[in-house]
C-alpha cells in the first residue's frame, strides 16, 4: 500500500497520508516522499494548489515511535548526525518553499509534527469532528517541525505558550475563533468543501499567487523598506504577464478570466 497517495485534478494535487492503522503517523519512507513531492509540485506548472490530508479518523500525529525505536536500535548514519535540520526542518522548509498555496485539510486529529505539518501550510481547513494538539509536552519533549515559529504567529506568543505547554486539545469552534484555522466544515461535507476552495484558488493566476506566497513568507523576517522594493518588483513582473492582460480584458468584457500563466 502505499504510504503517499498523490492524485492531481484541475490543477489541484492532493497528497493524501495513507498510514490509517497508525493515525498516520510518520515513518522514513512517508517523511521522504512527503519531501519529494512538495519539491515536484513546487516545479510543476501542471499544479496551482496543493492539498494536504489524511487517510482515516487522523490528519497526522505526528512520529511514530515505534519507528523511532526501530531507528535507535540500529543507529545513525554519519550523514544523519551531521544533519542540524532533519526531517522536521526540511518538511517545513519544504511546505514554506513550494511555489504553489499549500492547503492543509485536518480531517481528523492532529498532534506534535502532524500539527506543525499543518500550521507550516499556507492556509488550514478543519473537519467539525478533527481536533488538534502541540502534544511534545506530554511525552516529555519541546517543539519541533516548526511549532515554535508558527503557531505564535497564527495565535499570539502567550496563547502559544499555553498551548505548547500544557499539550492540550483544541477543537474546531475554538481553532476558528483564535484564527489557528480559516474555516470550519461539517465532517461529511469536509472533503468536497475544501476541494471546492483549492479548484477555486487553482482558477487564479499562478505567477500572481507564486510571488504572492513568497511576498507573504519573506514579510515575517523583512524590514519595511526591502519589502516594499519586492512588493514593486514582483507587481512590475506581474505587469508584463499574459495574467494581467486577461485580467483586465475580462473586467472589461464582463466575463470570469482565465489565466494561463503567461
């Protein structure tokens, strides 16, 4: 079976966890292949928006242990030890850096890595019957994946300090009213909801969204003046596209654009 299931529509790939008997908890061939495909999508003119979900009752919770401990007992390899990012920072890096919007659908619980895995996403949809939880705290372990840097910036540093410390849950009236999420969807229509939004986004314009997305993740660390010069190096890129002239003509002509890309 296999651990990644990728299915591309109208634009839309949809990267579904297909680990249902381990909560779709993240093994090595799961974690890689997660990677692989964020780089794929990211290079692929095919593919506007990207989803991410869960096979089963679970969005992701996060490591498998039992992996871990099969890990440990065997060793780690040079090129691991040397690592100072591992897997938890290139599976953020990898959602950060992907060119295209990056959906994240929790359909189910999701806890310490398959938490941070969602919150690295550029944008979060919640099953009314999914919950969440930073988690680390109750086995004895402080954040990874990204948590720390996320989360405050989504909820506010003191309400990230609660959540990570005392690793409780956060269910879905409570996750959209703190803003962790951007909607909330009755879990029997929850898949066709979210699909709807991504076909919706994927329908935009593809250079306009790339330089959106890069605009929006350099603005967390640049000051004003760089970011006002990117903000007008990209609008003047945008200007000599196929994009814009199709924008402009549809408003004119009354009529829904359509972008290529151009």
């Amino acid at each position: 079976m296999e651990e990644l299931v990728i299915d591309t529509q109208n634009g839309v790939r949809t990267l579904t966890l297909n680990r249902p008997e381990r909560l779709n908890a993240l093994n090595d061939p799961l974690r890689s292949e997660i990677e692989r495909v964020l780089t794929e999508a990211s290079a692929d003119d095919d593919v506007r928006v990207v989803v991410i979900t869960g096979k089963g009752r679970a969005f992701c919770t996060g490591l498998d242990l039992a992996d871990l401990e099969k890990r440990s007992a065997s060793g780690s390899s040079r090129h691991g030890r040397l690592d100072d990012l591992g897997w938890v920072g290139r599976q953020a890096l990898g959602i950060v850096h992907c060119d295209k919007p990056v959906i994240a659908a929790i359909n189910g619980v999701a806890a310490g890595a398959g938490f941070a895995l969602a919150l690295a996403c550029d944008l979060r949809f919640m099953s009314d019957r999914a919950r969440v939880t930073a988690g680390y705290i109750r086995r004895g372990l402080s954040p990874d994946a990204g948590m720390s840097y996320f989360l405050p910036r989504l909820v506010g540093l003191t309400r990230a300090a609660e959540m990570i410390f005392t690793g409780r849950d956060v269910y879905p009236d409570e996750a959209q009213r703190i803003g962790l999420v951007n909607d909330v969807f009755p879990d029997e229509e929850f898949h066709e909801r979210v699909m709807e939004f991504a076909r919706q986004l994927a329908s935009g314009p593809p250079i306009a969204q790339t330089l959106s997305k890069r605009l929006l993740v350099q603005s967390l660390e640049t000051d004003l003046v760089t970011l006002l010069k990117q903000e007008y190096s990209s609008i003047t890129f945008c200007f000599g596209t196929q994009d814009v002239k199709e924008g402009i003509d549809a408003f004119l002509e009354k009529r829904n654009p359509e972008f290529r890309g151009e």
